[in-house]
C-alpha cells in the first residue's frame, strides 16, 4: 500500500511539476517534509535497525524530489 501511494505522489508530482513550474514546489516540500517526518522518527530505533528503517523513507523520498525536478525539466525543453 505504501509502495502505491509513493507511485501515486511522484506522478502527480510530475505532473505539477510540468504543468505548474513554480507553483509545483510547495507541494514538493510538503511530501518532502511529511516523508522526512516518518524517516527521522524511524530512525529513533537504536542502532542499525534505525538505519535500515529509514533507507524505504529515504528512498521515497529521492523519488518525489526526483519525479518533480524531471518534470521541471521537461518543462523548460519545450519549444514554447
């Protein structure tokens, strides 16, 4: 189920992102820090078992921020 909703973000991230350059980069932000939340409370747990809870956060994470910037991107190459 989580492995849908990050799918679901990043693409409506990308489309954000395309549609709406600047305005795309609070919703960005939110997921970043929402995301952010959940890996620094997974990493409370001690030792490498913290680290290994936050790698799927982290991941997450790098995808959103990742799905957002390519639809930045795609934006400026059009022949507008």
């Amino acid at each position: 189920m989580l492995i849908a909703a990050v799918i679901v973000i990043c693409i409506v991230l990308l489309v954000l992102a395309f549609v709406a350059p600047r305005l795309s980069i609070w919703p960005q932000r939110g997921v970043d820090r929402t995301i952010g939340t959940g890996q620094q409370a997974a990493g409370e747990a001690p030792g490498r078992l913290g680290r290994w809870l936050q790698k799927p956060f982290g991941n997450a994470r790098r995808a959103a921020n990742k799905s957002a910037s390519t639809g930045r991107r795609g934006r400026s190459r059009l022949p507008l």
